[in-house]
C-alpha cells in the first residue's frame, strides 16, 4: 500500500514510463508491405509536419521543394529548421529525441553520420529496435483497400507481422462516392452513381470481404469539419446503410476522425491539410441512434475536446481516443488529458501516435508518456489528498487499461 503523496506520484510515474503500447492508430507497416514502411533520417525529416514548416521560412516555393530528390528535401529542411534556426517545435524536437535515443551524438549536428547509422541497419533490426525502445507492443497500421500499392498486396495474401494490427480505411468509399464508384464497378461491384439498395448490399459485401480478408480491428474515416449526421447524400446513406450494420454484424467499432479540412493549400502536398471546429451532434446522434454499435472518436479542434469528453459520459458505445495531429503536442495533451481524468477518469484512450515514420514511434510515445504521467499522478496526488490509498498493482492495472487494456477490452464488448 503506498500512502505518501509523493511515492503515489513517482509509482505513477514509472508505471507510465514503463507501459507496454498498443497504438491504436499509425501509418505504419511491416517489412512486407514494401515501399509503404517509412524510416529512417530522410523520411523523418522530410515527415510533412517538418515540411509544412520549412516552407513557412520562404526560402523555396512549394513546386520548387518538390522538384527536389528526397535527399535534397531533408538537406533543406535541416539547414532551415535545424542550422539556420533552433528547432524548438514539437516535430523538430521530435527528430533530436530519435537520434537521442538511438545514442546518436545530437550535439554534433552531423547529418552525414546520421545517414550512415540509419543506412546500415536492416529494415528487420530497426524494426526491432524501435519497439523495443518505444516500449510499445504493437500498433495499428491504416489498411486502405483503395490504395493502389497496398491493395494487391491483400489480394496476395501479405505476410503479417503480429505486432503490426491492421484497420480498415475507408475514407475513399464515404468522401468520394462521385469517383469511387465506377472503380468498385471495375473491381465487380454492382454499384450505382446513387447509393440504391442494390449499391448499398453490393458495398456490404465488398466491406464485409475486405474486413475478413484483412481481419481489421475497426473501420476508420476521416471527416471534415461540416460532418453532420444524418445527413442527406451518399456518406449519410453509405454509414446508416452500410458501414454501421456491417460494423454491427462483425463486432467492430468504427472510428470516425473529425474535423479535417483537406488540401487548404493543396500546393503544400500532405502538408496543405488543415482543421476546423466540428459540430458534436453528429457524434451524439450515431452514438444514440446506433446503441448497437461501437464508435471511437477522435476530433481534430481543441475547441471540441471539451464538448467530446461530456459526450462520451453519455454513451457507454463511445470510446473517445487520443490527440490527433496538430493536437499532438505537449501544451494541448496535457490540457485534454487533464479534462478528460477529470470527467471519464480511466475510461479513455488518451493517445496514439499518428506514426508514419517507423522511427517516430521512439519521439512520439516518449513525449507522450512524459506528459500524460505527469497529469495522472496529479490525479493520484489528489486521490491521496482525501486518505485513499492505492497498491503499485492498481496504478499499473489502470495505466495499462490506458495504454492498451481500454482498446483491447472495447474490440471485446
Ligand atoms: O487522416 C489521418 O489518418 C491523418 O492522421 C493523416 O492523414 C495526417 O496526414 C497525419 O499524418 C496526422 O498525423
Ligand atoms: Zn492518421
């Protein structure tokens, strides 16, 4: 039994530190998917947060960055975020804790041997390594079935690496019917322009193969900001008629990500997406209308966070889930950690990672892990405060339902 205020807070502390993962939502992938595993010290810091960035310092125009080779793209965005200024953002920082952790010399500021570290290791070892660094278990890849590299891979039977959990992508099939269509009629889905009832069975039958060919955890989309549901025209159709009674049947939440507006400056590539203020009724009505179902939610404005933790009190359906994006830095997760103890206590996934760089897995959960242990054992401390005590074994059983146990135990329901 610990009884001190301050060995309440160290024990929760270390028990946060040393957490095993599962990071429910990366766009990561094993060795087998080929070209769509990203590492090492080029694709880290040509990651687009950095790019986005660098081009704010006016040095290239957006067309002229992407003219460059990779190798180019990194060498610029290091002299202009790393040498000509100190990289105090998030995401810079970001890259100085990977090197760090690699026992990199980070003072020395040598790129070139940064390369050379990276360039000998093979893809098996770094993954390896990275895991065991991170501390993290596994993670849940983005499977999208629309993509043009990954789906053959599927239809190939790819091998799976079980630390590598895949999900269903399918923001293709809910944003862009218009066009997604006539490729699922290419693909020998009997679908219309319009989501008739033929189409709708036809779109069932195509998520119901895609879920068992890939055995995805969960269905995903990402929504803009004027996300409203119900509402009228084919995503309202398709997620009422489609993706709920097929998450339904299969026993699988469907995660909605909300709030992105894409391609503001399109120039800008992956770079050029940004956020708005959603409106939370769409979350209450699916979570009221659909109690059969199970929905994880995440949204992309701070000015939602508040609104989203009150709502998942509401809805035992709703698993309310990490700090997505531009939301994931150090001043904000603390902020949302904090307000989401306070009003749901431990039922929360407070994080994942957003990964799309192997590598980042060593920066992301280590910043993570330093802020959101520090906002729990306030937590503890004023548990403490009013004479309740707690063993080690109960502050671990509740970190690690944080950390993976609440996602694990919500596939269960
Ligand atoms: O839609 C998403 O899954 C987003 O997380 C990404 O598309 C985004 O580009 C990203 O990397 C955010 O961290
Ligand atoms: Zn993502």
């Amino acid at each position: 039994m610990i009884v001190d205020t301050n060995a309440t807070q160290e024990a929760v502390r270390k028990a946060v530190r040393e957490a095993r993962i599962l990071d429910i939502h990366t766009h990561l992938y094993s060795k087998s998917f080929g070209s769509l595993l990203l590492r090492g010290i080029d694709e880290l810091l040509t990651y687009h947060y950095l790019i986005a960035e660098t081009l704010r310092w006016g040095a290239i125009s957006a067309d002229a960055y992407w003219q460059l080779s990779q190798r180019e793209q990194a060498d610029l965005v290091w002299k202009t975020l790393f040498i000509d200024h100190s990289p105090i953002s998030e995401s810079c920082r970001g890259v100085l804790t990977v090197l760090e952790r690699f026992g990199l010399d980070v003072a020395s500021r040598d790129l070139a041997a940064y390369r050379a570290f990276f360039d000998a290791m093979s893809v098996e070892e770094h993954t390896d390594r990275v895991f065991e660094l991170a501390g993290v278990d596994s993670v849940v890849m983005t499977n999208d079935p629309f993509d043009d590299i990954e789906r053959p891979l599927w239809l190939d039977a790819v091998e799976l690496d079980p630390r590598f959990k895949p999900a269903l992508r399918v923001d293709a099939l809910l944003n862009a019917w218009e066009t997604t269509h006539s490729t699922m009629r290419c693909w020998g889905y009997d679908v219309s322009d319009y989501v008739d009832s033929k189409s709708a069975s036809e779109v069932r039958r195509f998520l119901s193969e895609w879920i068992d060919r890939t055995s995805a955890l969960y269905m995903a989309v990402s929504l803009p900001p004027d996300f409203a549901y119900p509402e009228d025209g084919s995503r309202g159709t398709l997620i009422s008629e489609c993706l709920l009674p097929v998450a339904e049947e299969k026993g699988i939440p469907f995660a909605l990500m909300i709030g992105v507006t894409r391609a503001v400056n399109p120039e800008l590539k992956l770079a050029g997406d940004s956020l708005g203020r959603a409106d939370i009724k769409a979350v209450e009505q699916l979570c009221a209308g659909y109690p059969k179902n199970k929905f994880m939610v995440t949204m992309l404005s701070r000015e939602n966070q508040h609104e989203l933790a009150v709502t998942a009190r509401k809805f035992p359906n709703l698993m309310i889930f990490g700090c997505w994006w531009f939301l994931n830095n150090p001043s904000l997760i603390d902020e949302m950690t904090r307000i989401r103890l306070d009003l749901l206590g431990l039922s929360m996934i407070p994080q994942h990672s957003d990964c799309r760089v192997l590598d980042q897995l060593l920066y992301k959960w280590e910043h993570s892990r330093a802020v959101i242990g520090e906002a729990l054992a306030k937590q503890y401390a004023n548990l403490a405060a009013t004479g309740w005590t707690v063993t080690d074994e109960e502050i671990r059983r509740d970190v690690d339902g944080l950390f993976g146990g609440n996602f694990t135990a919500f596939l269960g329901r």
